[in-house]
C-alpha cells in the first residue's frame, strides 16, 4: 500500500521536478530563472512553510541541491542518525531520485517492521512485568501500562515530531489521521467480522472523552499555539478518565457480586453446584486440559551457561518453524538480525513463565549492553560522544560501570533461579526498549519529512496516511483477531481507550517536552485546509458514531460496518484531492 501511494504520487509529479531550474542568490533567498518549477500550492507556501526553508530545494537545479542543503540548517535539523537530505542529493545522483523513493519505501517498512517488534515483544512485557509487580488491578493497568504499550509507536511518533516546528504536521496528521482510521476503518471491520452489542456505558464514555480531546486539540489549532497550562490539560484529562474507568468498574464489579451472590444462594437451594475440574473452555467453544506446554520436556535437565546463552539469543523455535507459511519464514527471516540485536540489549521479564524469563548469562550481559544502548541512543548519540576532562569517552565510562555490576550480578547467582531483585530487570528493559522505539520513530519522522520534500507533500498529508497506517496497521489486526475468537467488546474497547490515550500523551507530553527545551510557547500553525478536513471528518465520525449506535440500540451489524468503511474512504478521497487543489474551500 505504501509503494502504490508514493509511486502514484511520482508518477503525477515527477514531470514537475524533472523540469524546475533556479538559482538562489542566498541561504533565504531564491531567485527563480528559465523554466520556474512549477507547483500546485500558493506561492506563498511555498517560500514559507512553517519557516522550513529545506521545501526550497526542489526549487533549485539538481546541481545547486547539494550545496543548499548542506548549508541550510532547516535540512539538517532532523534528529536521528542518517542525514537523510544530504543522502539524497549529495550521495546520489539527480537521475536516480527514483531509486531513492523507491529505497526510502522499503526503508519505511523495514522501520515499521522494527517499531511494531520492539513495543510487542519487548516494551509491553516489561510494562506487564513492572504493573505485576506493584500489584496493579488490571483496570489500572488496562489504561496505563497497557495502553502505553499499545500507543508507544504513536506517542513517541508524535513527541518526535512536536520536537521541531516543520515536523509538528506529522503529530497532528498520525494523532487525527490514527483516530479517523480506528473509528472506521477497525470498528467497521470489528462489525463485519462479528457482529455485536457493545457495552453502552463504556462506549459512550470512551466516546465522550475522546470527543472532549478532538474538541480541545481543534481548538488549540485555530488559536495557533498551546500554553504549559493546556498541555498539562492533556495529562489531566487523561487523569480523569482513568479515573472514571476505574470508578466505573468498582461499581460495576459490585452490582456483579451482589447478582453472582444471589444467584448462588439459589443454586445451592435447587443443589446446582458443578464440581471443579482441570479443564477450561476456549472462546471457540473447545475443551482443553491444563496439562502443561505442548513442548515440555519429559524429564527435567541441565543446560550449560553456554547452553542457555545460545538458546536465549536464538528467535526462530525449530519445533514450530515447519508449520509457518512461506510468507511468514521469509518475513521471520527478515526479522531475525533485528531480533538478535534486541535479544542481545534489552532484557526481557516475562511474568506468565516459571523462572520469570531468567537468564543468567544474558542478563549478565545487558548490564553492559543496556546503559551502553542508552547512552548511544539518547539524542541520537550526542551523549555518548561526550569525553570526559577531554580525555575518557562517556561510553567507555557506562561499558566499564556495566561489566563491573554484570560480574558482580553473574557471581552471585545461578542459572537456575533468578534473584529477588530480578524486577528491576524489567525497569531496565522498560528504559531501553523505549528509547530503541524513540529512536525508530525519530528516523520515521526524519523519513517522512524528506519524502515530504521531495514529493511536494504536506506533513499533514504524509502524517494521516503513512505514519498512521503504519502505526495502527498492527492495532487492526490484533482487534480483529479478538473480536474472531468471540472478544468483540474487549476489541471496541481496546479501539477507543488506545486512541484516547495517543491523543493526550502525544499532544500533552510532546509539547511539554518542546516547552522544557525552548522555555516558550509552542507554536501549532495548520498546514493549509487540509488541516480542518481532517480535524472535521474525525469529528464528524464521533457524532455520527454518537448518534447511531444508540439508535441501533447499540448494536453494530455489517451494514454499520459497511459504512463506517465507505466514510473513511470518502474522506480519504476528499483529503487527497484537497492536497494536490483539485478541491478547493
């Protein structure tokens, strides 16, 4: 889907970009000569885009590309660690810019590839490790940790792009455009696959709550700014709603007990109490015996330390490897060098297990690698680079505190048992895990902005399709899977409380973190009208959802499915036309 959007869009304007040639006389001035560049946008957005001055360089002759971004700072103000102007037209030549897209595509999957590995198998563990720990309800930790799992692509995404004034369109496209395509595009899909009662509480308030944060970020929007007040709003609000849903739940989890108790006082004057057994029902209806995994060994043995470091940095299970598909051993394969880096750096605690995922000689070994992944990661390794006096590399410094804790740490325990203090592993995990996504999202957003460049795109534009497909293409098939094996609720539920929480803790905590750096206001300018569709067509979609499924008497059939289906390929059609001026308010 990604290839066919960008290489469409190529195709429509290539034309455009192979004829422009110009001059500049300056860094801040360009003086257009022959054949000007023609585009569809105004002049004025042109020459003046949020005060990001890289737009211009594909105003210029291909042989003043080079040169401009190198001394332009707006260029080279993307946080990450490849400079992806400079790749583009200085590295290559101008006649290959094709092959670049074309590179950048299969790099934007392979990101995404990454950021969806490291926040399932790595950061929402850690968070279901650190939430056992200190004995959180599950309600609690349905809409904290959890969510946090869930929304770290997004919200990191999003506090990324609010980092710099021309990427903050990114944020704004990827939280509308991510809400527009949950409401719609999953919920329909939810309804089709299996029809359902929704819980009517719960959803009018999942609802209520996220229209009360659509209506607050639009307003914002139009006023241009947002104080320290209105971002600590956002983590306010979001306050409240956990507090509502806990509150909520206490009463209902009461009124159940009072039902279960009465319930069975009757059953025990009619003599219809079922006995206990080992056997539990699957939501597909079929009967199965806690006996144990399917792969356990019959007789208990001792792996060396070798034994066990090789198994634990080994991502491909030889017992289930002949069951896959093609599609999914290639896709394994593509994945596995990821994955032996991450097994490699970011320890993992796994409550579900015996030995709580203990293992004694990589944990050892992310003592050293973890703090160094930190250290290399923050700021896209600025930290790491520091010498102290001059003299001692920072990341000397955090290799050798590292190996000294991990000798320590490897002789006093055995492979066998973890130590008590095993938990703070999942601290550990938890720091990493989101920093490597901190530093995937940031080379997504400096990617999406340079094929903003490039392609003569809006950051919202880009925003609302790429970065929020790729951030909730995960989401969908993990709810539509729910709701086939019979969860229908848990998956609406898990629709509207994700987004809920991107929506505040991406504007909230994105801004707050700019106001730290910059100590000012910050600055939230609209890209255009395509800015006001998309804000109008999630808001449209929450009143329309607001309004028919209480009629329905909350029931969502296939033709609401339908529907909702229909409504956002309506809007997407209506904001790609809207991009390219085909339509114009």
């Amino acid at each position: 889907m990604f290839a066919l959007v960008l290489c469409c869009t190529v195709a429509l304007q290539w034309d455009h970009v192979n004829c422009q040639k110009s001059v500049y006389g300056s860094n801040t001035h360009l003086v257009p000569l022959g054949k000007v560049w023609n585009s569809d946008r105004p002049a004025e957005e042109v020459t003046l885009n949020h005060g990001d001055e890289c737009d211009m360089v594909m105003n210029l002759s291909a042989s003043q590309r080079c040169e401009f971004v190198k001394n332009n700072p707006d260029c080279a103000s993307d946080e990450g660690f490849i400079k992806y102007p400079w790749v583009t037209f200085c590295l290559f030549p101008p006649n290959l810019l094709p092959l670049v897209i074309t590179l950048y595509v299969i790099w934007l999957f392979v990101l995404f590839l990454v950021l969806g590995l490291i926040a399932s198998d790595f950061f929402c563990p850690n968070l279901s490790a650190i939430s056992s720990s200190l004995r959180l309800t599950h309600n609690v930790a349905g809409v904290t940790f959890l969510a946090l799992g869930n929304g770290a692509p997004d919200v990191f995404s999003a506090m990324v792009a609010f980092s710099h004034p021309q990427t903050a369109g990114l944020a704004v496209g990827a939280l509308f455009g991510a809400g527009i395509f949950v409401t719609t595009v999953v919920a329909g899909s939810i309804a089709l696959v299996k029809p359902f009662t929704v819980a009517s509480r719960p959803f009018l308030r999942d609802v209520i709550f996220y229209m009360a944060a659509v209506f607050w970020t639009f307003n914002i929007l139009y006023k241009g700014h947002i104080s320290m007040g209105e971002a600590v709003g956002y983590l306010g609000l979001y306050i409240v709603y956990v507090l509502t849903v806990i509150v909520s739940a206490y009463v209902y989890n009461r009124q159940k007990h009072q039902l279960n108790g009465s319930a069975q006082s009757s059953d025990r004057e009619h003599g219809e109490i079922l006995p206990p057994d080992s056997y539990r029902e699957t939501p597909s209806g079929s009967i199965q015996a806690n006996d144990g995994e399917e792969y356990e060994p019959l007789l208990p043995y001792n792996q060396s330390t070798a034994q066990i470091f090789l198994n634990a940095i080994n991502p491909v299970d030889s017992r289930t490897w002949r069951r896959w598909h093609f599609c999914a051993k290639v896709l394994k394969v593509i994945k596995v060098p990821l994955e032996v880096l991450l097994l490699l750096t970011v320890p993992v605690v796994d409550t579900d297990k015996e030995d709580r995922n203990w293992k004694r000689p990589l944990n050892c070994l992310h003592i050293i690698t973890g703090p160094l992944v930190c250290v290399l990661t923050l700021q896209s390794g600025k930290y790491g680079l520091y010498f102290i006096e001059g003299e001692f590399p920072v990341w000397v410094l955090t290799v050798c505190i590292g190996f000294f804790l991990s000798a320590i740490v490897f002789f006093t325990t055995t492979n066998n048992h973890p130590p008590r203090y095993h938990f703070l592993f999942s601290l550990l995990g938890f720091v990493v895990s989101a920093l490597w996504i901190s530093t995937v999202a940031s080379e997504i957003v400096s990617v999406l902005h340079l094929l903003g460049v490039v392609l003569s795109l809006s950051n919202t534009v880009l925003g609302l399709t790429l970065l929020a497909w790729g951030n909730s293409i995960g989401d969908c098939f993990a709810d539509i899977t729910i709701a086939r094996r019979g969860y229908p609720r848990m998956a609406i539920s898990a629709c509207f409380g994700g987004i809920i929480f991107n929506m505040l803790f991406g504007v909230g905590l994105g801004c707050l973190l700019q106001m730290f750096q910059n100590n000012n206001v910050v600055t939230l300018e609209p890209e255009g009208v395509l800015c006001w569709v998309l804000s109008g067509a999630l808001g449209l979609s929450l009143v329309l959802s607001f309004i028919l499924v209480p009629l329905q008497c909350f029931h969502l059939n296939r033709v609401y499915g339908i529907f909702l289906l229909i409504f956002y390929i309506v809007f997407l059609i209506i904001a790609l036309l809207t991009e390219f001026r085909i339509i114009k308010f």
